[in-house]
C-alpha cells in the first residue's frame, strides 16, 4: 500500500484560530506603537518646561528684566494649565487621546517657532504661559492617561502609564544636559525653533501610528468587562446630579488624592522653574545643575517604575504616602546644606518620588470614578496641583528679587510635601472605606 495515503493526516495544518491569532497580534502591534509613541510625546513635551528651567536666566537677560519679572510667563504657565486641564480631561474624555495630542503638538510646535522669535516679552508671556500651557495641557499628564485608560484594563494601567511618563524622565537625562551644552554656543532661540519643527513632525505620527476612537472603543469595552470585576471599579452613575462633574466633586478619593496633589505641584514648580538658578545662586555650576538632572531623571525612572508595578498590586496607598515623604525630606536637605553632594542626594531623592505622586494618584482617580469621566477628574486634579505650581513659581521668583535667595521657597515646598504626606496617611484611608465600603 503506498505509504502516501496517510500523509494528509500528518501534514501540518492551519489551525481554526489562526485568523483571531492574527488579529490578536495585530492589535497587540497597534498596542505597542502607542506606546511606544506615547513615550516620545512625553519626552518632547518635557522640553515645553525644561527648556525654561535651563535657560531661565539667559532667556530674562534677553528680554531685559528681572527674574522676578520674568517669572511671570512660568507663572501664567500655571495658571493657565490649572484652568485648561480640566477641560482639556473633558475634551479627552469626548474626542480621545489621538485627537487631543495631535492637536496640543500641532499647537505646541507653532508655540516654539513663535516664541523663538518674539522680541517683547509680554507677547512671549502670551505665547508661552497660555499657548504653551494649552499644549502641554493636551499632551501631557491628561490625556496620556485617557490613552492609557482607552487601551489596558486596570490592573495594567499603573505600569503602562509609569512607562509613558518616563518620557519626562528621559527630558530630564538627556534633555537638559544637553541644553546646559548647547546653551554655550547656541541661542534658546534656535532651540525653540527646532522644537517647533520636531513638534510639528510628532503631530504626523499621532495620527498615523495612535488607534483611533473606533479602535479605542473597543479596546475601552474590553477593559470595562475587565473593570467590572476588579475591587473598587467605579462604574457609571446615569443620571447623577451635576453630571461627571458632579459626580467628581462628591467623590471622597478625588478630593483628598488631589487636595494632596497641591504639594506636588509646589515641589515639582521649584524643580521645574527654579532649581538650576538655585543652585547657580549657591555657586554650584552647570555641570553640577546637569548632573543633579541626570541622576534625578534617572531616579524618576525607577521610582515610577516601582511606584506602578506597586499601585497594579494594590499599595497605591504606600506609595502615595512614601513618595510626599521622601520629597519632603529631599527638600530639607536642599536647604540645610546646600553642596555639590547634598545636590546629587537631592536629585536622587526627588527623582524616586517625582513621578510615584503622579502615577498613585492617576491610578486611584481612573480606577475609582465614573468611567465616563476619568478625563475630567484628572484634569481637575492637575488644576488644584497647577494652582500649588503657580504660587511657588511666582513665590520663587519674588524670594530671589527681594532676598537674593531661594530659600524660603525650599523650605515652603517641604513644608507643603509634609503636609501632603499627613493628608494621605490620615484621610485616604477613610475616603477609600467611604467610596467603597464593601471592600474596606
């Protein structure tokens, strides 16, 4: 009998799932390249803030006034991106994550090529603390959440989204040393420029390579199954008095995570506005500055790592508490003995809580509100952390003009991170047990 009769039953054939199997990775590919461009979103955003940071002093010399008066544009930065994030989280929330950072890049790119070539300041003042402001609103914090939100269930979004805001972690390593460098031969004109243009070019790719509301869809469906099994899921509250925002405002998680969130904002503005000049002000020079940078950009990488592969396994609690501790501390050190290690301390200290507050804190307002209105309620919370941004902006800028000094603003936002750390351990606790008694 010829042995090529029973060859058709060993043969290899396409398994049935193969089309599913295909999908599947299909999607998983779209997945990846979000991410992955999300994470360069983040990067390039960060120089919207950095940028100010490192230049600071060179950029008010230009314009001819005073740092004090030059802290007004970082200033209005803060307000404006109080006032814009909760519309901006609504916004997410309406049109999705593509849309919103397509257009604050699009936004933020005519910003830079503006800004680089104003001569006055008080149209600079216009052009970076509103439209600046506006952009990094739409392509930051907010809506990068609302991506996250829109592609992975709960317990995979505090690692994600850690992932995506190593991108500012990434501006803080490489971005700013190397605006120290260039700083030496090249204008923040032509660094402004050259942002606008990379800007401009990242908005193309947004609509490419993001999924779009459709796929989003989908995939938010998918976790909403997911959601509805994991402990203190919110789920959608039709009908509810005052709308999402209402529903926001009487939600004991949101206000105590983002009455906390207020000694975030604080510290992170002496960070972002006024730690290189501080440390200028101490004699400490740029490499110092950039080394300070670098080994806390390092740190913020770890630290928001951990910090969501932490909040995933349910210590989101522990790591909020932890991190306002650290940061506190970080900032007395700062002030008691200011030196060229106290400074490196500093940036390792600072670095492994930067992002934990930012990713804690995203998580519990994602995982324990209305699904409808996750936008929103992050919005609203960076807007009472952009108003603590706003006051120690201006704060810092005064302290210098009146009493050549940095200090008190130091020691201001210490006592603001303590303050966070207390609202933490003693009222989340009891707000977690009141949004979801059933599970305290």
């Amino acid at each position: 009998m010829p042995t090529n009769e029973t060859e058709p039953d060993t043969q290899v054939r396409p398994a049935p799932d193969s089309p599913p199997t295909a999908k599947k990775a299909r999607t998983q590919a779209v997945i990846l390249a979000a991410v992955a461009l999300g994470f360069v979103i983040a990067l390039m955003s960060s120089s919207i803030k950095n940028t100010v940071t490192v230049f600071y002093v060179s950029m008010s010399e230009d314009f001819s006034v005073s740092r004090g008066t030059f802290a007004i544009a970082p200033s209005v930065f803060m307000l404006t991106y109080a006032i814009a994030s909760p519309i901006m989280g609504f916004a997410a929330d309406r049109i999705g994550a593509r849309r919103s950072l397509a257009g604050g890049l699009v936004l933020g790119g005519a910003m830079f090529l503006i800004g680089g070539v104003v001569s006055s300041f008080a149209v600079f003042s216009v052009v970076y603390g509103v439209g600046m402001a506006i952009a990094y609103t739409a392509v930051s914090y907010v809506p990068l959440g609302v991506l996250v939100d829109e592609l992975f269930p709960p317990h995979r979004r505090g690692l994600t989204y850690a992932i995506l805001m190593n991108g500012t972690a990434v501006g803080f390593i490489a971005l700013v040393p190397l605006w120290i460098y260039v700083e030496k031969s090249t204008s923040w004109r032509t660094v402004f420029i050259a942002l606008g243009v990379v800007m401009v070019a990242l908005m193309f790719l947004a609509l490419v390579f993001l999924p779009g509301e459709k796929k989003a869809q989908g995939k938010t469906e998918q976790a909403g199954e997911e959601a509805a099994k994991a402990p203190g899921e919110q789920q959608p509250t039709d009908g509810a008095p005052g709308g999402m925002f209402g529903a926001a405002l009487r939600s004991p998680v949101f206000w105590t995570i983002s009455l906390a969130f207020v000694g975030c904002g604080v510290t992170m503005s002496f960070v972002d506005v006024h730690l290189v000049a501080s440390l200028d002000s101490h004699g400490l020079g740029g490499g110092t500055a950039s080394t300070t940078m670098a080994i806390l950009g390092a740190a913020e990488i770890v630290g928001s790592l951990v910090a969501g592969y932490l909040c995933d396994r349910g210590h989101g609690l522990k790591v909020l508490a932890g991190c306002y501790l650290i940061r506190a501390l970080s900032l007395v050190v700062m002030v008691v003995a200011p030196t060229v290690l106290t400074a490196w301390v500093f940036g390792l200290l600072f670095g492994i809580s930067y992002l934990g507050t930012v990713v804690a804190g995203s998580m519990y307002l994602l995982n324990a509100l209305d699904p409808r209105a996750k936008g929103l309620a992050l919005g609203m919370m960076w807007c009472l952390h952009q108003v603590g941004a706003f006051a120690a902006s201006e704060a810092g800028g005064l302290s210098f003009d009146a009493l050549h000094s940095y200090d008190p603003i130091v020691i201001g936002a210490a006592a603001s991170a303590g303050l966070s750390f207390l609202i933490v351990v003693l009222a989340l606790p009891k707000a977690l047990r009141k949004a979801n008694p059933t599970h305290a």
